[in-house]
C-alpha cells in the first residue's frame, strides 16, 4: 500500500482518489489531473471515495462524469465508495448509479476491483 498526501493511494492494480470536502471546478479538475495521470501510468481500475465528500455541484458532476468517460474508452473500471445519502440521490436522480457500480466503503471497492482480472 502506497499512500500519499495528494488525494490519492494506489493499492495493487488499482488507484484510489479522495476529493476534498467541496467537489466543485477546482477539486473536479484536480481528482481529473491524477486520474488521467494514472491513466498514463496504465492504472486501469479507479474508486472515487467520497467518504470525506459533503458537497458535490454541477460542475464536478460534469467533471466525474468525463472521468467516468476517459476511464472506459481506456478499457478501465471506476467505482464509487463513501457517498453520502444527499449525494447517492443525487446521483442516482442522474442516473449515475446505474452506470457506475458503488459501494459503502472503500475496502467493499477494492476487494471487487481486485478480484476483477480485467
């Protein structure tokens, strides 16, 4: 286990990213910026912990939902762990739970991703 202060741990094959308390232009373009550089680095399988995650608006859903993107057309996996009620509704009145598979904890992620040999 690898663990950084960035917002970030890679455990495995897999990287784990951990926006700030507000998820708007500035943070969305940050956990956008490492996702992409894991993507370059070939890391294939992404949870997005929300864990510590109060408030998500429009722009950084815009912004998870290119993140969202970029990860399948490189053939990758993205989960999501640690949302809070307000903002799995939110989501899931998007329509982003259906497409994105979410889990309560990070660790419930990972072990899925791991076991994955995608």
């Amino acid at each position: 286990m690898n663990i950084c202060n960035r917002g970030f741990r890679e455990f495995k094959d897999c990287v784990v990213l951990y926006p700030d308390n507000y998820l708007n232009d500035i943070e969305g373009e940050k956990i956008e910026d490492e996702c992409n550089e894991f993507l370059k680095r070939g890391k294939r399988k992404v949870v997005i912990d929300f864990t510590n995650t109060d408030i998500i608006n429009s722009i950084g859903i815009s912004i998870l939902v290119g993140i969202m993107k970029k990860v399948r057309r490189e053939e990758g996996l993205i989960f999501l762990s640690g949302l809070k009620k307000v903002n799995h509704d939110i989501f899931n009145m998007l329509g982003l739970i259906k497409d994105i598979p979410t889990f309560t904890t990070e660790e419930e992620a990972l072990e899925q991703l791991v076991a994955n040999d995608r």
